[in-house]
C-alpha cells in the first residue's frame, strides 16, 4: 500500500525520534562558550513537532548538575509546539548550569541509549551557530524546506467590504514543508494607507524575522507579516506583504484560500 510521505512525520510523533547533523554545531550564553560540536544529533522527544540539538557530554565546555523536574500539565497537549522544554515526554535527568543559583532546567539527559550519553540543549536557553551561521527560533529539521517561486495568479485580499490587495501576474508563492502555501504580495499591490506598522514580531528559524501590520478597519487586528531582512532562503520575499487566510479573504485565480495554520 502507498505511503503519504507527507503524514509520516505526524504518523510518528508518539515516537522518540533522532537525525545525525553533519555540521559543526556552537551553543554560547551571554557570549560564554557552552558547547562545540560536530557529533550533535537532532532529537525529538515523543509528541514534538521540531527537534533540539544534543550535544555528547565531552564536547560541553560548562558543567551541568541535576536539578528538579519542571511542573507540567496533566494531561499534556497531544502535539508539543516549540516551547517548554521542560515538559519531557521520554525519561531522563534534567541539568541545570552548576553555577546557577536558581538551577534553571537549561538541558535534559535522557535515558535512551541509542543517544550516545548526548545531552538535549534548552535552544532557548543559548545563541547557536551552524558553522558560522546564526540559528534562530529552533534548530533546523531536514525534513522541512521552503521553496519561493515567482506566480503568474491572481491574487485578491478583502477584509469585509474592504479590498486590501490586488496583485495580478506578480505573487510570489511560498511553499513550506507541513504548512499551507503563502501568497506574498508587493506593496505597490497593497492598500498600505490603511495600515500601521504593529508592535507583533515573531521568529522563524527558515525565513527570519517577521513585523506585522495591523489594518485599520474591523477593529485593528494583525493581518499581514513581512520580512524586511530575511534568511538568505526567503530573500525573495524580502519586504513583501503577506495575508493571513484565516483572517481575510484571500483568493487566488477566483478560488478562496481555505485557512491553515495560524502564523507565517
């Protein structure tokens, strides 16, 4: 029977899951060396849905002592978005930095042994390098991408009554691995006048730095991201303008984008 590749990923979250990195991976803190590594591996505790790096104990420039266990919901969520990494779905020690007097959970040892004696690194807990390149928002998975491509669609945004884009042959789409395609826009294409710069900033670790805009009619909500200085994988949507489906009307070539995950 075939396979829909796509839901293996998904088919599998129940399981504690690990990929070899093949690069050299750097954690610091507060520009203080915590671990240099080419022998990480990418681990996904059981429910996760992006991994952590873990580090082979010898390759850890700090000490790390026992600490007490994180307090977590009972029951837990069946899918763990990034964050908490506290709440471990696998058995294991969590670690703490020896000379910190709060004994903060900043890593995690778990029990399996096909881990190696690796340690599960808090990613927010430290700056990271991939060779010389900065990490951000979680550590990549291989089996995720984004492709950019240049469109010849229509693509139309209302809010209500109000129309706030129309972009004819000049889209650019953006796929990514498990999320729904995004349609990118130029501001020439974009009723700009009426919206504000909002306050909301949000972090992928494929396509960088998002700011939003808020618009000013049906009550002021976010509505659209842009990435002003992207990654280098999503430099072709550098200061384009981006339309959440799940809170306008978007439509593409006439056909109403249904709305998929929240967020860019």
């Amino acid at each position: 029977m075939a396979i829909d590749m796509l839901r293996t990923t998904f088919d599998l979250l129940p399981e504690l899951r690990y990929g070899a990195v093949e690069k050299r991976i750097r954690a610091s803190r507060d520009g203080r060396p915590v671990a240099d590594t080419t022998g990480a591996l990418l681990v996904w505790e059981p429910r996760r849905i992006v991994p952590e790096y873990a580090v082979p104990e010898a390759d850890l420039l700090v000490d790390l002592v026992p600490t007490a266990a994180a307090d977590r919901p009972d029951p837990l969520p069946p899918v763990l978005a990034p964050g908490h990494f506290g709440w471990h779905t696998t058995p294991g020690t969590p670690l703490a930095l020896e000379d910190d007097p709060e004994a903060r959970e900043v890593a995690f040892r778990p029990d399996d042994p096909v881990l190696g004696e690796r340690v599960v690194l808090d990613f927010a807990a430290f700056d990271w390098t991939e060779e010389e390149e900065p990490v951000m928002g979680h550590p990549h998975d291989p089996g995720q991408r984004i492709d950019c491509l240049r469109s010849s669609r229509h693509v139309v945004v209302r809010l209500g009554g109000t129309v706030l884009a129309d972009s004819r042959r000049r889209p650019v789409a953006l796929f990514e691995t498990h999320l729904p395609p995004r349609w990118y826009l130029p501001r020439e294409d974009v009723r700009t006048d009426l919206m504000s710069e909002s306050t909301t900033h949000t972090v992928c670790a494929y396509k960088g730095r998002a700011s939003y805009l808020s618009v000013d009619v049906e009550g002021g909500q976010d509505v659209a991201w842009t990435y002003p200085d992207p990654l280098h994988d999503a430099e072709p949507v550098r200061d384009l303008v981006c339309f959440w489906s799940e809170r306008c009307e978007v439509v593409v070539d006439g056909k109403r984008v249904e709305g998929g995950m929240p967020g860019e």
